[in-house]
C-alpha cells in the first residue's frame, strides 16, 4: 500500500505542482497552465504546504488509499480535496487548507 500511495503522490505532485498539461483549458474557461504556474510559485514562496505533507496529514485522519486529489480555489482560498478509498470500501473526502494543513471537513463521499 504505501508503493501505491508513493507512486499516487509521484503523479499528482507533477501533474499539480509541476503543470503537466500545458495550454489546456480548465473548466469554467481557466487556463490551466496559469493555474499551475500560481500554485508552483505559491509553493516556491512557501504560501502552500506540498502535496507530501497534506497527503500525510490525510493519512493521519483517514488511513486508506488515495484516489483522488485536487486543489481548488476556493473564495481565493486553496483548498486541497482529497478522497480516499478506505479498507472498509468507503469513499471519505478530506478538504486541507493547503496554506496552513488545517482540515477543514471529513466527509463520506
């Protein structure tokens, strides 16, 4: 479990963090590629937990695998929205301030 979860937390930091998708519309007509581009230099600057630490923070609130996880702009507020697949067959999600790692709500999904 923890190769997958390694190897989850491998591809999202670098499909979030990094800006794999380039040039690519997001819903709601965002650009994408700023979208990355902000979160990146949020996280040089220190204004945002990485994706590490909050998927830890996760873990420590509810142990299963992660399935899922996006970063939403939430009233100017990144919110990371994690949903973990628990041993139990249950889908919770976790909303994590990224800037402080306070969690915000558990919920099932």
């Amino acid at each position: 479990m923890k190769s997958r979860t390694s190897a989850v937390t491998l591809l999202l930091l670098g499909a979030v963090v990094f800006g794999a998708a380039s040039g690519v519309m997001a819903e709601g007509g965002r650009d994408k590629k700023n979208e990355h581009k902000m979160v990146r230099e949020a996280l040089q600057r220190g204004e945002v937990l990485p994706l590490v630490k909050i998927l830890a923070i996760a873990g420590q609130q509810v142990p299963g695998d992660v399935i899922e996880v996006e970063l939403e702009d939430e009233n100017k507020v990144l919110i990371y929205e994690i949903k973990v697949l628990t041993d139990t067959g249950r889908v919770r999600e976790i909303k994590i301030d990224a800037r402080t790692g306070a969690v915000l709500s558990i919920e099932d999904d």
